[in-house]
C-alpha cells in the first residue's frame, strides 16, 4: 500500500511477552489492596501507571496509593522477565532496514521502556519512543498515537498500528489511524476482528509484504 508510511507498535503483548505475568501481577496487586474488581486485569491493559492508581485506587488514603504506585514500579523494572513476542525481533529489524518510519508507542514509563528493548535486544531499532512520559492523557486516549506519527511527519492515515488491548486499539481509531493489526495474546481472533482491521497470533514469519497484503 503505496500511503502507508509508518508502523506504530504498542510494547506490552506486541513486542514484549508480558501479559501472563502482568495478569499474575494485577490479581495479587488487587488482594493486597483490597479493590473489589473481577474484570480488573483486563481493564488495566493499557494504562499508565499514574491512571491505573487514580481510576482503580482512588479509594484508599494518598500514603496507600503511593505504596501502589511503588509496587508497580518495583515490579515493572526489578521483577519482571522480558522476553520478545516470537518472531517479533525479526520483523522490527526488517522494519529498521525497510523505507517505513517506526515508532514504539507505550503507556509505560520511558525508563521501563528503555529497559524492555534492551533486554529484548531492541534497543535503537525504532525511530522513536512515545511512553507514559511524554503525554498527558493515557490510553484509549488518542494523544500518543497522534504524537507518535506528528514526530515521524505522518499522517495517523498513513500509519499501521500493532495493538493487543481494546484501550490502545480505541486510542489508534480515535487518533485517525485506519489500519490496525490486532495481536492475539489477550483475545481471539473473533473478539480483535470486530475491532481491529486484522487480527494475527504473533509476528512469526511475518514480513512488511504480508502485513500489507493482509490489510487491504
């Protein structure tokens, strides 16, 4: 598709396979606190860390709330295990040495973001990084996919968007993007395929040609 311009990735779920441990998290997090919220693992997906602990944890007093908002940090840069969604290294490498502009696009702090490509060996391979950092309003916000592609000189029409979560496909439909590649590691294929343009189980053997094939 001779007006696609630019790929816009999301991190967790998309690049980096994180969410089993996420989900582990987010329920432990939950008791410990006392938030009464089945649904809760599954709301967050998406979310900055400043917008998880005032929409979830507003009910507790300012000192717990930050003891929260420690918890998440302590656990995103000092526990969790990074590891590459397969077949996701090979198809950023191929995007770094393509035409097409490139940007990771993350509700995550730029700190942890850093830390994720380089313990996945990704460190430099996109042109930029959108994190928690550098908006002020998070997922299904459309501020980050909007900034994502003004910094890379794009139009959102022009950009191609790989998103696992319903907050960040809402974001990239909210910002103008018009094709989204809905990766299968929170839902089905029938659930991302009535929100997202397509939908794929990981990156494995995926090339740039496929991926423009699939989303005529």
């Amino acid at each position: 598709m001779e007006n696609i311009k630019a790929f816009l990735l999301d991190m967790d779920g998309v690049v980096t396979n994180t969410e089993s441990q996420y989900e582990a998290f987010w329920d432990r997090l939950k008791d410990k606190y006392g938030l009464k919220m089945d649904d809760f693992k599954h709301r967050v997906k998406g979310k900055r860390l400043k917008d998880i602990v005032s929409e979830f944890f507003s009910f507790l007093p300012i000192e717990k709330q930050k003891n929260v908002a420690n918890d998440i940090r302590t656990y995103e840069l000092e526990e969790m295990v990074y590891t590459p969604i397969n077949g996701v290294l090979e198809f950023v490498k191929s995007l770094k040495k393509s035409k097409y502009k490139t940007a990771l696009v993350t509700g995550s702090l730029r700190i942890r973001a850093q830390k994720a490509m380089k313990d996945i060996g990704l460190t430099d391979y996109f042109d930029i990084l959108i994190t928690a950092d550098d908006v002020t309003k998070g997922k299904p916000d459309p501020e980050c996919f909007r900034m994502g592609a003004e910094k890379l000189g794009v139009l959102p029409s022009e950009c191609i968007v790989f998103e696992d979560a319903f907050n960040g496909i809402e974001s990239a439909k909210l910002a103008g993007v018009e094709k989204i590649v809905g990766i299968m590691t929170n839902y089905s294929k029938e659930e991302l395929t009535k929100v997202a343009t397509i939908a794929i189980p990981d990156f494995d053997g995926l090339t740039i040609e496929d991926v423009l094939l699939k989303i005529k």
